[in-house]
C-alpha cells in the first residue's frame, strides 16, 4: 500500500541555512516516526509558501544518509489570503504496512495550527 506521511514547518526568515536546517529536522522527525527506509519512499512533495525563494528546501533531503536516490521536487504553494506565511510543506510517499491511522504527521513551529486534530 502507498501511503502518504505529512508534515510542515515554518521559518522566521528566507535564508538559506535556516530554510536547509528547519526541514532536515522535520524530514528526520518523519523517518524516525513512520520508521521509513528510503526504498520505501515513492517520491517527496515540498511546498513553500511565496516569500520563500532563496533555496531549493528539498537540498535537505540530501544532507540524510541514504535518501541520495529517492525523488523529491518543490513547487510553490497557492497564495491563499490569510494563509500561514514561511511555511514549508512536506507530502512523502511511501510503500508500507501501516493503517492510515498507524502514520505519524509531524508539525513543527507556527505549522501545528495546520492540523490542530492531529495532535496527541
């Protein structure tokens, strides 16, 4: 079964380091969580909200021992009014066993207002 595995974080500023460093701490929160070997994984969305262009966020994907080979693109998110600003998105795909219930989402910074339902 493919299922999908959440997750988002947000930045104070659009600079490159912090952008690189708020979503390799999430993408490792999600690996540790969902216990996922990157031969598993189908592909990696990432989305950025639009004040955030100095960098690719998905660099940090390869920063991660093992994840050299999986396929990752970024893309931009739709500029809805009031929506949450500096955000970074993560949507990865992953073959697993696990119930939909079973997948850990992960949340971090201004982002946990995203999915307030999903808190434990």
């Amino acid at each position: 079964m493919i299922r999908g595995v959440r997750g988002a974080t947000t930045v104070l500023k659009d600079e490159e380091h912090e952008i690189i460093q708020a979503v390799e701490t999430l993408l490792v929160e999600m690996i540790q969580e969902n216990e996922i070997h990157p031969e598993k994984v189908a592909s990696v969305f990432v989305s950025v909200t639009e004040e955030l262009q100095s960098t690719f966020p998905s660099k940090a994907l390869r920063n991660i021992e093992g994840w050299k080979y999986v396929p990752v693109v970024c893309m931009q998110e739709i500029p809805v009014e009031g929506s949450l600003p500096f955000c970074i998105r993560i949507m990865l795909h992953l073959n697993t066993d696990k119930t939909q219930q079973e997948i850990q989402h992960v949340y971090h910074g201004e982002a946990v207002a995203l999915r307030p339902d999903l808190k434990n």
